[in-house]
C-alpha cells in the first residue's frame, strides 16, 4: 500500500466524508449510489450501466481478489468512482493480474477508502441517490459541495451515448473456453471445441451492453450482430434477424426518444427481448412511462416477490 493519501466525497446536501485516496489523482462528479453485492465489483465497475455514477459497495473489503482480463463487462471501467470501507492491502488470487488500486490508476479513476459506507448507505437509503464529487486531489470542502450541486442530473440527460458502440460489428467468441460449461442448453451441437452451432441470428442494440451478455447468447446458439443506440429500423431489417435484443444501459430511459421510435417501428415486426434499460425501451415503445426510483435496486440479492404465487426470488439488479 502507498503511502497515506487524503481523499474526500461530499454530497450536494453539504454531507463530507472523508477518507484515503487509492487509484488515480482526480477530481470526478456523479451521481454516489449504492451496490449491495457481496462479490463482483471488477464487473460492477465495468458495467457501462453505472456510467455518471460513483459506486459505493457496501461489502466491507473490496479489492482482495484483483483485477482480470476475463471478468471485465467492457474494455475500460465505465462508473466514475468508487467507495469502499476498505481496500484490500493484499490481492489472493490465481486469476489476478493487477490489483484494483492500479487498475483504477491505470485508467484514470479515483477512489476512496476508509469510509463509514454504512453511514453513507443509509443516508442514500433516506434521502435517495444524491449527486456528488469525489476527489483524491487537494480540495475545500466548499469546492467539493460545489461540483457536487453542479453536476448535471442523472434524470433527462442520455448517458448512452457515451457508452454505446460507435459501429455495427459481428460479436465474436473470445475463446472456446468461454463455451465449455456444463449447462449448455439441451439439444445443442457444437461446430468447434467448446463453441455450440450457431442456430439463430440475433439484432443486439448496444445500449452499454456487458459482455457477458453477448457471450450467453453465442452460448446458446445465437449469431449477435451488434448494433449502435442510434442505428434505425432500416438497419435492422438489412440484417434479417431472427430476433431483436435491447441491452441494458445508463441513464434516463425517458431521455431517448429516438431508440423509442425505433422499437416502436420493430415491435410488430421480430420477436423482441431486453434486459434492465431494454426492458424499458419496450415499455416507451408500448406507449407506457418510466419514473426515478429513490435510490434504485444495485446488487446481486435483490428480493422480488411473485404476487400470483407468494414466491420470492433472489435477483441480480443494477
């Protein structure tokens, strides 16, 4: 661990918290939530989901098993900052390549440690996801409070344009191992080691999609061409798919009137399934709303109850 560096997160309500700086030297605004997983901040960090925001995890050691080229969700971290109890002083994994200090460093995103993230999760809990500013350089208080209140808010504004692919391209697989798990769906052949026949093509809209999603579907027999945010339905019929996939993604759903007109022009046409923000491009396209949850569901142990039936399922949110 280097030596001591002084890091400070302020919220726009005047709350300061103040802790040890860890990753690179900046001074960042977002919007500060928290995600109650207990494991996964590598993909946490990675999900284009969280773009514009500064992840608080509520584990209380991150850091202790490191950073790997396999579990990333994109090719860089894509939250602005990151909160944690404590970091990890030693990193214990076979799999690690560079700890979580040096990859944060190594991309430009600052962090702070040593925070009483109980304290900073309950106030989120009350008063709801709050924007804020996160710095590891030499700041006032006043300054921090300041472009805390000064960052644009989460609620009308597009983030996935700054996440979403620049270009349409065929998603390959990364490796064969990627494939090789014992539950591949029943009744797949595969067409090399590890890899199954490719029975359906797919049109995937990249909203800020994780990778992992794209390697599921190849898994399971889908052909996924990938498409940008702004790609219209003329492109999509050029392609013929078998089906339409909308990916999850960042910001206010609201905010995008053209993926709307979009969908709303595809619906009749492909069989269409979505996850997390493409779920709620359906619902626009249906003619429906969305609203601003107070602080949001983030985390792998997010209970849902079926009321028809009385069960309660454990999810995964973000």
């Amino acid at each position: 661990m280097s030596s001591f560096r002084p890091a400070v997160l302020a919220l726009e309500d005047g709350s300061v918290f103040r802790g040890r700086a860890f990753g690179a030297d900046a001074t960042i605004a977002g919007e500060c939530v928290f995600n109650t997983s207990m494991t996964g901040y590598q993909e946490i960090i990675t999900d284009p989901s969280y773009c514009g925001q500064i992840v608080t995890m509520t584990a209380v050691q991150i850091g202790n098993y490191g950073i790997n080229a396999e579990d990333a969700e994109a090719s860089a971290p894509k939250c602005s900052g990151l909160v944690v109890r404590e970091l990890s002083p030693i990193v214990s994994n076979w799999r690690s390549q560079l700890s979580l200090d040096d990859y944060l460093k190594k991309y430009g995103l600052p962090g702070i440690s040593e925070v009483d993230t109980r304290a900073l999760t309950k106030k989120l809990r009350v008063d709801g996801a709050m924007k804020a500013c996160l710095s590891t350089l030499p700041i006032s208080d006043e300054e921090a409070i300041k472009l805390a209140r000064g960052w644009r808010n989460m609620a009308g504004t597009d983030y996935v344009k700054d996440v979403t692919s620049r270009k349409s391209y065929l998603w390959s697989a990364d490796d064969a191992a990627n494939f090789n798990t014992p539950y591949m769906p029943v009744g797949t052949t595969m067409n090399a080691p590890g890899i199954p026949t490719k029975h359906f093509k797919v049109a995937a809209f990249d909203y800020g999609a994780k990778h992992s999603i794209y390697r599921k579907l190849v898994r399971h027999g889908f052909e996924v061409h990938v498409l940008p945010a702004t790609a219209d339905a003329a492109q999509v019929h050029e392609l013929k798919p078998d089906a339409v996939f909308l990916s999850n993604g960042p910001g206010d759903p609201a905010a995008l009137p053209y993926i709307h007109k979009t969908v709303t022009a595809l619906l009749p046409e492909y069989p269409m399934f979505g996850i997390c923000l493409g779920h709620q491009m359906i619902t626009h396209a249906l003619g429906g709303t969305t609203f601003k949850l107070k602080f949001g569901h983030r985390g792998g142990n997010q209970p849902v109850k079926n009321l028809e039936t009385g069960k309660v399922s454990i999810t995964a949110q973000n």
